[in-house]
C-alpha cells in the first residue's frame, strides 16, 4: 500500500464507537474480494480499538483527578 497522502479527521467518541462498530461489521460479513482491502479493515479495527482504550483512560485519569481535586475542599 502506497503512502502518498495523510490524512486526519476528528471525531467524537460518540462518531468514534460507530466507526469501530461498522468496521467490525465490515468484517464479520465480508464478502470476499481484495485481500488488502480485509488487511486494511483488520488494521483499521485495531487503530480505532486503540483509540478507544486510550480515550477511556484519558477520561478515566480526568474523573480520578477531578474527584481528588474535589473532595479535599
């Protein structure tokens, strides 16, 4: 797979699940066809997992500092 072009796009966690959730659909009902178009959803899956977990934690850290910050006053 060539790598010309980059691109960036923000979303949501709300958009961010969706994706993920019609991504693993894609898979589970593939048809058939390219093999690299599968291995690019197979990638895909993983990086939005990734995301996920990472914004999990990012919101997790969040509610434990906002609690200790919090209940010490």
């Amino acid at each position: 797979m060539e790598q010309d072009l980059v691109a960036t796009f923000h979303m949501d966690l709300r958009a961010l699940k969706l994706e993920y959730k019609t991504t693993c659909d894609a898979l589970k009902n593939w048809p058939g066809g390219p093999v690299e178009e599968q291995d690019f959803l197979e990638y895909k899956k993983q990086e939005l997992f990734r995301a996920l977990v990472e914004q999990s934690y990012q919101s997790w850290l969040f509610k434990e500092y906002y609690l200790e910050v919090f209940s010490q006053k």
